[in-house]
C-alpha cells in the first residue's frame, strides 16, 4: 500500500505523527527518483509521483528542500537519518550529496 507516493507519503507524515509527536510544518523533505526506465511504458509514473509527492507536501505545509528526479536512468540513493545527507547516483553518473 505504502509503495507509491500517494500513499506512501501520507501513511509516513500519519506514522510520524502518532508515533513521534512531530507536526507536518515542522518537517523538511527531499525527493529522489521518478525515472522513465522502461520504454515500453507510456505513462510517465515518475512524473506522476513527483507531482504528486509535491501536491501531498505543500498540503502539509512540508518544505521541500532538495529533489532530484526525472531522466531515463534508475537511481540508487543512501539516506543518512543522523545528518540528513542523501547520497543519490543516477546509474553510470557520478554521486551526489545533497
């Protein structure tokens, strides 16, 4: 259920509510991915879920602080919960951190 950015953003911003105490306003997020790898795909589901995910966090009054999305390659990322730091590599590309 929690697989796609429609209801997979909600049920977090429900999860760390309940769990943690923690108000929408006071979140930051970054977005990462939402490539078109397979060709053989008409509908352009990145695309989809990044509007999405950014219609869900300005409802929520979440910032947005960082995203990279897009492209016609797959992304690999490594999320640091301690600094916040992504370290995001679209296949064949070099990393970055953000």
């Amino acid at each position: 259920r929690t697989r796609y950015a429609d209801t997979g953003i909600s049920d977090l911003i429900t999860s760390l509510q309940n769990d943690y105490h923690i108000a929408p306003k006071d979140f930051t997020a970054k977005i990462v991915g939402g490539a078109k790898v397979l060709a053989a795909i008409t509908a352009n589901i990145g695309e989809e879920n990044e509007s999405f995910a950014k219609q869900i966090l300005s409802k929520n009054e979440i910032t947005l602080i960082a995203f990279r999305t897009g492209g016609n390659k797959g992304y690999s990322l490594d999320f640091d919960l301690t600094t916040g730091l992504v370290k995001c590599k679209r296949f064949g590309e070099q990393e970055e951190i953000f």
